[in-house]
C-alpha cells in the first residue's frame, strides 16, 4: 500500500456571535463582529460602493438577501499547504457573500439565488450552513456597471477574503489540543489497483463565470489561480485538497 497526503481537521464550534468593538474569536466559542472594519476594506477597494456586515441568526432567516456569491467557512491552514498538514475550522457559523451593483444589478445571478434567505440555500448539504448555524452577511454594493465582467465579482471576493483572514489568523493560534473534534484523512493507493477519477467541471466561460483554485487557505481567494487565466486546461486535484477547500467557485 502506498501513503499520499494526510490531512487533520481540528474543529471548533462557536456558540455565541455578536456585535463588538472588535472582529475577534475566541478558543471557547465567543466571537465579537466589528461593522467598522468595512470603511477600511472599502478604501481598498475602488470597484465597491459600498459593504455591509451583519449577523444573521437562525431564526432571521425569512428576509431579503442580494444574490448569494458564496458560503464560506472560517478555515486555515495551520501546518502544510491545502490538503495537507493541519487545519482549523470554526463550527456553527459561516460568512455569507452576497452582492448586487448600485443601479440593483444583481452580481453572477445565473442561479436566481437572490429573494427571501431560507428560501434561497439549500440547507444541510456538503457545503452550506444547517439552519441552526449563525452566518456572518458580507453584502457588497458594487459602482454601476462594473457587475457584467471579472474586476467587480473578483473584488468582492477579495474583500471578504481580508475580512474572512482576520478571523484566520487568530484561528491559527487556537490551542490544538482544545478542540471539540479531530478528523485525520490520510489518503492510501493500492499497487496494482485500478485509480478512480471524477471529473468535475467548473465555470470558467469568461465573464464573471470562472473558479479559482491552489489558494492559500481553505476556500480562500488569495494566492489561487483563475481557470480562465489557466486557459481552462484541466488539474489535477487530490481527494484531501479537495476536502480541505482547495476550490472557490466565483460565480
């Protein structure tokens, strides 16, 4: 038998969110959600008008929402690259990025995701919140017009990524040992064995249509590469790099 990547997921779960003077996070499942921190995201960031960060509770899930872009989970890599070494997650709350442009322009709509939230995700799958789960509203307003190619999309990901890596960082440090579940993924070929491959594909037909892949952290924007720019050639992705969130879908 031969041995590819390991991969450890260390999960932390979060039981209280709330407003705060800070964006901060705790080992004990405290975290504190500071709105001010969106003026200084937006000095960045020329192709946004405006951001919006609020917390949604479980029960606040019958309103409005612009198009849902992304549901992201607070994970970081610890120790190795993306789908190796160690992570750690955060459980019970995710980052949700919604996005519209300033004439109401709904951003990478294909989906119709915009409309009343607990009607507009699918609750309880791989990769989306359960119902009982806090969420953390990152709603970009976008300058007119810049909705229709990669630039407006690309820097609303961007701007939840530097707000998602606050967060990361102090998730970096948590005590390794005071984490309430510990998932090790250790991947094994078998010689002589047939491989099995999925072929998965993904947005790339330009626009604001495309996927970025390899970035920093799990599910991050930062340091990934764009499909298109990768002239939609395919790659090669490991079962642990996948489980670990080496994909963001940018549409």
């Amino acid at each position: 038998m031969n041995v590819g990547s390991r991969l450890t997921v260390k999960a932390y779960p979060v039981t209280e969110v709330c407003y705060g003077e800070e964006n901060r996070v705790t080992v004990d499942g405290r975290m504190t959600v500071c709105k001010n921190i969106a003026e200084k995201i937006l000095a960045q960031e020329p192709l946004i008008k405006e951001i919006d960060i609020r917390i949604i509770m479980p029960d606040e899930h019958r309103q409005h929402t612009n198009t849902v872009m992304d549901v992201i989970p607070l994970a970081t890599k610890v120790l190795g690259r993306v789908g190796e070494g160690i992570t750690h997650t955060l459980t019970g709350v995710y980052v949700l990025l919604t996005g519209v442009d300033e004439s109401g322009r709904q951003v990478c709509n294909f989906g119709a995701s915009d409309g009343i939230l607990e009607e507009k995700i699918a609750w309880g799958r791989a990769g989306t919140p359960l119902q009982s789960d806090m969420l953390i509203s990152f709603d970009v307003v976008l300058k007119e017009g810049s909705w229709a190619d990669r630039p407006g999309p690309e820097a609303a990901h961007r701007a939840c990524d530097t707000y998602c890596q606050i967060f990361r960082e102090q998730i970096k440090k948590f005590n390794g040992y005071k984490c309430a579940e510990k998932h090790v993924f250790q991947e094994t070929y078998e010689p002589g064995k047939k491989d099995v491959y999925i072929v998965k594909e993904v947005s790339g037909q330009g626009a604001v249509y495309d996927t970025r892949i390899f970035g920093h952290e799990p599910c991050g924007f930062e340091g990934g590469k764009s499909v298109i720019d990768m002239g939609c050639m395919p790659a090669l992705v490991t079962p642990n790099e996948f489980r670990d969130g080496i994909m963001r879908a940018m549409d």
